[in-house]
C-alpha cells in the first residue's frame, strides 16, 4: 500500500473514545479521564502500565499489583463532528461521570 492510501485508511477509521477509569484495588482509590482513542490509552496502560502522574508513585510503590484499567463508557465520534467538538463532548461526559463517582476515593 502506498503511504497516501495508508493516510486515509488511518483517517477514515472509526473513532471511539470514551470514559476510562484507573483503579488502585489496594487503596480503592480512583483515576478518571477522558481519551479520544480509547483502545489506544488501554493499549498504553497494558504495555506501560500507569503513566499518569497523579498515579504514578502509588502505581510504582506496588509494584503494579492491584491496578486495572476499565472502559467505563464509550463514545463513537460523529462523521460531522469535528476533533474539537468530539474532546468537548467527552469532557463534558467525564464531568457527568465525576459527579456520578463522586463517593470514590479519587486521585
């Protein structure tokens, strides 16, 4: 395939972003956000693990141990919708789950 090709097969994707949570099962602690491309930060999380500053020195303490990543919504982005109407929606989606959780201990 020619790089062009490639270019618009990348674009013309479908784009699913959503709500994702990090959970700490040791601490029951929380970390919340939104990403545009949700099987991508999975992907991060899986390989990485917890790259998340706030997360970060609890995730490096353990060791990793009692960390596990949840799609908590997703969110298919609109053929119409535009990148910046697209992030606008999800964080207006992550604010409503932040309400929804606020009884969690979060990051």
């Amino acid at each position: 395939m020619e790089r062009k090709e490639l270019i618009q097969q990348y674009k013309g994707r479908e784009q699913i972003g959503g709500i994702y949570a990090i959970k700490n099962l040791k601490l029951d602690k929380w970390y919340v956000d939104c990403a545009a491309d949700l099987k991508g930060i999975k992907n991060r999380f899986e390989f990485f693990g917890s790259t998340h500053l706030k997360v970060a020195p609890d995730y490096q303490a353990q060791k990793g141990e009692g960390f596990v990543f949840e799609a908590l919504e997703e969110l298919k982005k609109g053929e119409a919708q535009t990148d910046k109407e697209f992030k606008e929606d999800l964080a207006l989606l992550k604010e409503m789950w932040l309400e929804k959780l606020s009884e969690q201990s979060m990051y």
